[in-house]
C-alpha cells in the first residue's frame, strides 16, 4: 500500500492596516476635519521579514524568491494574524 504524501502547510498572515490618505482641493476647516480619514486597508500575504521599523509581505513566494512586496510601517498597524492553510 503507497503511503498518501503529506501536504506541506503554507502559513500565511493577514495585516489590519491603516493608510495616509490625501486630499485635493479647497475645503473648509470643519470640512477637513470631519471628511479626512485614514482608510482602513486589509493585506494577505507570505510574511518576509518583521522588524521594529516594518513589516515586509509577498503576494507570491516560490521555494526562495517572492513577489509584489509591500512595506507597512508597525505604527501603521492594527492587528497581525498568521493562519496556517
């Protein structure tokens, strides 16, 4: 009897995020500081690197190379959560 292979577990982590956001135009002091907000962004990804400055995620890893990476500032973040698939 063959023994079923064992699937590799890929551990991915989801970032809750903010982002700076800007503004064009000429709006009112009330205006500004009612309607400008931080958009709240939600990233996916394969964690690359983690250090007291920054968070590095990849959109796509291979065996040692990743892709479309993105820096997110720690002062920038909410919530990090790593899952195993």
């Amino acid at each position: 009897m063959m023994k079923k292979k064992q699937k590799k577990r890929v551990k991915v982590t989801l970032v809750v995020w903010y982002d700076a956001v800007a503004e064009t135009g000429w709006i009112t002091d009330t205006e500004a500081k009612t309607s400008c907000k931080l958009d709240k962004c939600v990233s996916i990804g394969y964690l690359v690197d983690k250090n007291q400055e920054r968070i590095l995620l990849a959109c796509t890893k291979s065996d040692n190379q990743y892709n479309a990476l993105i820096n997110i500032p720690n002062a920038w973040i909410e919530t990090i959560k790593e899952y195993n698939l």
